[in-house]
C-alpha cells in the first residue's frame, strides 16, 4: 500500500510540473509575440517566407494577436512581378475570439476595422494570367495524389458578424479577356450586424452606411455565357435593415455590346426595412427616402435587334394569358424622392422645347410622395400624397394626388386631383367587377362611376406629344381657351348614364347634355338617348373657328341650340330648336345611312334676317316651312317627297308672302312645281329633273302670265311684261347642252304693249369646245371657240394684261410665269353677230 502510495504522488508531481512547464511556455509565447522583439521576428520570417517564395517586394508594418483574438496587421505591401503595386493596406484590425473556436463553436467576428485599402487585379491575356497568379504559383503544393474529399455532411460552425468599418478604400478590376474594367473608391461603409445565420440565410442588419463613394464599371466585350444548369436552386435571404443610409454616392456603368450607359449620383438614401423575407414572398419597410439625386440613362440600339426584339415582345403580348395575383405580401409605409432628377435618352436623343420625346425624357425636380403601398391577399393600394416634376419639353406637373385601392372585385380611386401644365382635373372613380380577367376581356360589363367634380383642359398640351398638330388651324383656335366643365357618369359601358355633362369654351360658350349611352366601346354599335341638349355661344366665339369673309357670311351675335337626340352613327333621330339674334329654325327629322340613305324631316324658319346673314341689303327677313322624307342608294336612285311653303319673304321694297313649293322624285326623276301670285306677279313653274352624279338634267317651264316691273323693283318706269320660259339643261359647270325658247314675250309701257319676238338661245360647252347661237328679230349671235369656257376667260385675261403690260400674249412675265405661260393650244374666237331693227 505505501508503494503504491509513493508512485501516485510521484505521478501527481510529474503532471504537475508538465503543466506548469506548458503554462509557463504559453505565457512565454504570448509575450513573446506580443513584445516589439517577438513582432519583429515574426514579421521579419513572414516578409522572409513570402519574399523568398514569389520573389517580390513584400512590406509589413505591424503584425500582432491577442490571446483574445484580436488581429491587427499595419502597413501591408505586396507587389507584383512587374514591380507595381498589387495590394496596400494601411489597417486591419480584426476581433475574432480564439476561445470559440477551441471549443469548436461558432465562429464570432465582432469587429473589423480596414482602412486604407489598395488593391489593383489586372489581367492583359489569358495566357499570363491575372498579376497575382504568381501567388498561386508560389504556394499551391506540388503533390498532385488524389486527395480525399472531406465529409461535409456535418454540422458547420456558424458565423456571426458584429462591426464592420471600411474607410478609404481604392480597388480597381481590370480584364482585358473578359472586357471587364471595374473602380471603385470607398469613402466609408459601416455595417453593424445583429444576426447572421448562413445555413438559414438570415440576416439582422443593425445599422448600415455608406459615404462618399464613386463607383466605375466598363464592359467593352460581350458577356460570355456561363454553363449554368437550368435547374439550379438558390436559398433565397430573410433579411432585416433597422436602418441602411447612403451618403454623396456616384456610380458610372457602360456596357459597349449592349449600348448601355448609366450614371448615378446619389445625394441620400434611406431604407428601413423590418423584414424582408424573399422565402415567403414577402416585404415590409417603413420608409424608402430618396433626396438630391441625379440619374442619367442612355442607351443605343441596332435597328434590326429592336425590330426583332419588339417582334417577339409583340408575340408574347399576344398571347392571352391569364392575369394572376402576385404571391407576394408587401407593404411600404412610406416613399419619399425630393429633388431628384432623372434623363433617360436613346440613339442621341435630346430634348427640345415644346415638343415631347419619348427616346429623350429629362426629369426635373421630381418629388414623390405616398404612403401605404400594399400588396396582399389579392389586393393592392396606395395613398399618393404628391407627384412633381418639370421634364424638358416644358411638361410641368405642378400636382398629382389621389387614393387608389384594388382588389378582384373593385377599384377606387378618390381624391384624384391632377394639375398638368395649365390642365386641372378633380375627380373620383369607382370600378365594379367579377374578376380582374372579365375586366381585362370584356372592360364593357363593368360598372363604372366617374365624377368628374372640376376639369380644365388646354388643348394646346397636345402639341408637346404631337408637334405637327401645330399646324391644324382649328386645333390653334380651340387653344384660345381652356376647356372647363364638369362630368358625372354611372353604370357600364353597354349601358352607360350621364346625367351631368357640363362643358365650357371661354365665358360665352357652353354645352349641356345628359342622356344614356350604349356600347360605347364599339363605335359601330354605339347608340345614345340624349334627352336633353342645350349649346350656346358668340359670334365672336364662332369667328375664332370660321371666316365670314371666305364664306360671304354674318352670322348672329348670340346662338342657342336646344334639344334631344338619339340613335346610333347610322340612325338619328332628333329634335332641335336654334335661336339666334337674326332668326330662329326648328327641326324634327331622322336620318338613317345604311344599305339605304332614309330621311324624313320637317323645318320651320321664322323671321331669318338674309339681309344680315348673307350680307345683302336687298334681301329682308324669311319665314318658311319644309317637310320632305326619301330615301336614295346613291343620287341616281333619289325617292323624295318634298313640300315648302314660303310664308314671308322681303326683298327690297317687296314682300313675298306664301310661296309654295312641291316636288316628288321616284328613281331619280320627278316634277316640281310652284306658283305664286299677288297684285303685282302671277307666275308658275313646272320643271323636270334627272339626277345624276355627272350629267344631271333639268327642263323647266315658266309660265309669266303678268309682272309689274317697277313694283318688283326692277325698273324705275313703270312696265309691265310677260312670257313663256322653256329651258333644257344637260351636264355640268365645264361640260353641258343647253336649250332654250322664249316665246309670248310682251311688255307695256305707258299701256303700249310691245312684244318681243321669240328668242332661241343654244349652247354647248366642253373642255374643247365652246359654242353658242342666238336667235332673235332683233340679235342674231353665232360664237364658236376650240376651247372651253374656262379656257376663254383665261385667254382673255392673258390677251388684256399683255395688253395693259405692252407685250405680246405669247411672251411670259417675268414673276408670273404660270399664269402667263403659253398654252400648248392657243386659244381661237370666233364671233358672229347682227343686230336687226326692229318695232
């Protein structure tokens, strides 16, 4: 027992003083390590190994680690083979616990500090490589036996981030193979972890940061395609940002094949984010801020490749796929851009005033405020407080708000108020649906409400999209004033109420209907019922639009049109009042244009000022009615009935009071006749008429059994006459026949009685032939020309100004060479005529 005894404690004291031996060496180690001497001897053998093994210039500073795991390496150099600087780093410090990693746990990085960071990756060939190939050269192993794959099935230690500081970095990637040539100069990038989870892929950023940083990437060459399987799979992130900001921030990106250019400068940023979790399709920050940052887009293309490009997204947008939620649930409390400015511009396009362009668009002072975006449960919405901007065209969007919120069975949109150049609308707008799909194929089922509180719409904002309309005269007129009004609309677009629909043009001008609408959205089968209509306007107002003197018009001081109307493009029916300051006309009628042309209407005239109207001081005021109703495939195919009666007719010093009128044409042919007789006129007509679209024919008969000229106004003597008017006429204004007797021709004077002998009057005219003969006891007139009476008249004007100017009809005048050229035909004139005396 005391043997055994004796050898336990003689074991004890041994393993004891192994112990301390061991201690006592570790505190040696550290010390040793951490004293100036130790550093220097490491850093030395370091910089020795390294120098020796790549033949290069190596340089360290400082190099040291605590028992605790703290890292910090000063004043690293390494250069390449050709003498350049490969990388440099000022600090580097690295807090990583040892203890942990004994024991086989996590592995915790609770800081790291690097400042000062160079680095230059260049690659000029394939053959020699990057410029650190050297490194890799020098320290892969030689021994090339088949190394047994380690067993990864296991539990790996997790990682955890703490702080993470990076300041004053300068790394630049140049690749002359793959065409990549990348800087990037970092001002600061903090990153203050809470958790990372890297089996799970999840992350809790406490506080992230970047500063003054610039930003370069170049591709000069096409990407290469990787040969990555198709059925690769990604864990996607769950990730949380309590905050993440971006200070003074610029990036530039050019990628030559693809004709792309960006520029980025980014004034602030801020996101918070309380969980993003891309495995569950799901979303939600609390406020996206984006403040004085600059954007700049350009991009070039080949005609060709967007041709095609375009062509295939045309096909894939044929295709009617049916519309599906997104699987996502998100929801942003606030977005927020002030003062930022965004170009984008394609193939050299740049802007120009007054005239937009969609390949050159430049943003200006955009503000973007909204709030409450979400996305969930087949449903989305958002309240966009504010949306401004001024693009470089001179579209200026002084103010865009509203409420929207859609789900698969309704939109709303309230609060809708827009402010676009001098354009204003506030509104509101209701959708109804069965689903999103039916809106999509049949929009004409849902139910609509649409109010329209207040609009003003300039229409000369159109000539920013569409700069060619400038020329359009009426368009320009109609830019005097702003259009106003109010609409107020319910129901679907097959069966659609408008019971306000209020517009205004200036202070004069105005337009009321209300009524239904159906079909709207197929125009050939649109119908509407408008029972009520009234228009009202200024002469003023109509001359913007219309000149008086073109048309040899008046028209009246005020107009006011009132009424009602319904059926379709092809049948109206309707019934409308118009009064005016010189006279009013009421109309009732309807026309239908199809197969066949129908129309029955009926007109009442009362008291038409002519004289003012068609500016004629020796017309008066006209009443009259007017009932007719038909209906033609064409003209040569004309069935009409027509009956008017001229209650009152001034002219001059003499009134015409119920003057009938009747007419009945069948095929195209038909009769009409009037007579009218007073103390002063009995006369009768009957005329024949044949429709046609190229030569029409009248023949008529006017029978003058007695008129007191000086009465009529047309003589001061007083005389009065009578006769018999036959007359045949054929054709048109440049080629026609025509025929005509004057027989029983009589007149008094001074109770003489005088006659006049038949007169016989032929014509014929064409565009070579020109002839006339006369035939009287008094006058006898033969006139022949090889041209027709167009061509007389020109020739005539010719003959007089050479006249008037001294020169020949032959010779051009200089200035007026096409009204004065010679004709390839000159003009000939033959007149024959003999006066005859005559009782």
């Amino acid at each position: 027992m005391k043997k055994e005894k004796k050898k336990r404690s003689k074991f004890l004291r041994i393993a004891a003083r192994i112990l301390l031996g061991f201690f006592v060496f570790v505190i040696l180690l550290l010390l040793f390590i951490r004293s100036p001497w130790g550093q220097g001897i490491i850093v030395d053998k370091v910089i020795s190994y390294v120098s020796g093994k790549t033949n290069t210039r190596v340089e360290i500073k400082r190099l040291f680690v605590t028992f605790s795991g703290n890292i910090a390496l000063d004043g690293l150099f390494l250069e390449d083979t050709k003498g350049d600087t490969l990388v440099y780093s000022r600090n580097l410090e690295v807090d990583v616990p040892l203890w942990p990693l004994i024991r086989g746990r996590d592995i915790a990085v609770d800081r790291v500090d690097w400042s000062g960071l160079k680095a230059n990756i260049i690659r000029k060939d394939s053959l020699e490589g990057f410029n650190f190939q050297f490194l890799i050269d020098a320290f892969a192993g030689e021994d090339t036996t088949a190394v047994e794959t380690p067993d990864t099935t296991g539990t790996t230690p997790g990682i955890h981030l703490g702080k993470i500081s990076f300041e004053d970095m300068d790394l630049v990637y140049k690749d002359d193979v793959s065409g990549m040539d990348a800087r990037l100069k970092l001002g600061e990038l903090f990153l203050r972890m809470k958790e990372t989870d890297l089996d799970g892929m999840k992350f809790h950023i406490s506080e992230a940061r970047i500063s003054k940083t610039d930003a370069c990437y170049l591709q000069s060459l096409p990407f290469s395609e990787t040969d990555e399987p198709e059925d690769t799979e990604t864990t996607m992130p769950r990730l949380i940002v309590d905050n993440f900001e971006i200070e003074s921030l610029t990036a530039d990106y050019r990628s030559l094949p693809d004709g792309i250019s960006t520029q980025v400068d980014i004034g602030s940023f801020t996101l918070k984010l309380p969980g993003a979790d891309l495995v569950e399709n799901s979303v939600n920050a609390n406020l996206i801020r984006l403040e004085n940052s600059d954007f700049l887009i350009e991009t070039t293309s080949n005609d060709k490749g967007v041709k095609d490009t375009l062509n295939q997204e045309v096909e894939k947008v044929g295709n009617d796929e049916p519309f599906e939620w997104p699987d996502w649930t998100v929801h942003i409390g606030e977005v927020a851009l002030e003062n930022n400015n965004i170009r984008y511009f394609a193939n050299g396009s740049r802007p120009e005033p007054g005239s937009f362009n969609a390949d050159a668009i430049s943003l200006e002072n955009l503000h973007f405020s909204a709030k409450d975006i979400f996305l969930a449960d087949r449903a989305a919405g958002l309240d966009l407080d504010g949306l401004q901007f001024r693009e470089a065209s001179g579209v200026d969007l002084r103010e865009f708000v509203f409420r929207a919120k859609a789900d698969h069975k309704n939109l709303t949109v309230s609060g809708l108020k827009l402010l676009l150049n001098n354009n204003r609308i506030l509104g509101d707008l209701t959708l109804d649906y069965n689903t999103i799909n039916e809106l999509i194929q049949h929009p004409e089922n849902a139910e609509i409400s649409l109010r329209l509180s207040d609009f003003a719409l300039a229409t000369s904002y159109i000539f920013y999209v569409q700069p060619d309309l400038k020329e359009n005269e009426y368009l320009l007129a109609l830019g005097k004033h702003r259009l106003k009004g109010n609409i107020d609309t319910k129901g679907t677009l097959n069966a659609l109420k408008v019971p306000v629909f209020n517009i205004r043009w200036g202070e004069n001008t105005a337009i009321d209907v209300n009524g239904n609408l159906s079909n709207v959205m197929e125009p050939d089968s649109l119908r509407y019922d408008l029972s009520g209509i009234d228009f009202a306007t200024v002469r003023e107002d109509i001359l913007a639009f219309v000149n008086e003197e073109e048309l040899g018009l008046s028209f009246p001081d005020t107009l006011a049109l009132s009424g009602n109307a319904k059926g379709s493009l092809q049948d109206v029916e309707a019934v409308l009042d118009l009064r005016t300051t010189d006279g009013g006309i009421s109309l009732a009628g309807n026309f239908k244009n199809g197969e066949e042309m129908i129309f029955d209407a009926d007109m009442v005239a009362e008291d038409l000022h002519l004289e003012k109207l068609l500016r004629n001081e020796q017309l008066g005021p006209l009443d009259f009615s007017l009932k007719t109703s038909g209906k033609t495939r064409d003209i040569n195919t004309l069935d009409a009935v027509l009956e008017a009666n001229v209650s009152r007719f001034e002219m001059k010093d003499y009134t015409i009071e119920d003057l009938p009128l009747s007419g009945k044409i069948t095929n195209g042919e038909g009769t009409i006749t009037s007579g009218y007789k007073d103390k002063n006129v009995d006369v009768a007509l009957e005329a024949f008429v044949q429709l046609d679209s190229v030569s029409p024919r009248l023949v008529a008969d006017i029978d003058l059994k007695g008129a007191d000229l000086k009465a009529l106004g047309l003589m001061q003597q007083p005389v009065k006459s009578a006769l018999k008017l036959h007359a045949d006429f054929k054709g048109n204004a440049e080629s026609f026949t025509l025929t005509s007797n004057i027989t029983d021709g009589v007149a008094v004077y001074d109770k003489d009685p005088y006659t006049m002998g038949g007169l016989t009057l032929k014509a014929l005219a064409d565009t070579d032939t020109t002839s006339v003969e006369i035939r009287n006891k008094i006058l006898n007139l033969d006139l022949y020309s090889n041209t027709g009476p167009t061509g007389i008249t020109d020739a005539l004007q010719r003959h007089f100004r050479s006249v008037l100017g001294n020169e020949q009809d032959t010779v051009s005048i200089a200035g007026d060479s096409l009204q004065n050229k010679v004709p390839e035909k000159p003009a000939e004139l033959k007149l024959k005529a003999r006066m005859n005396n005559a009782p």
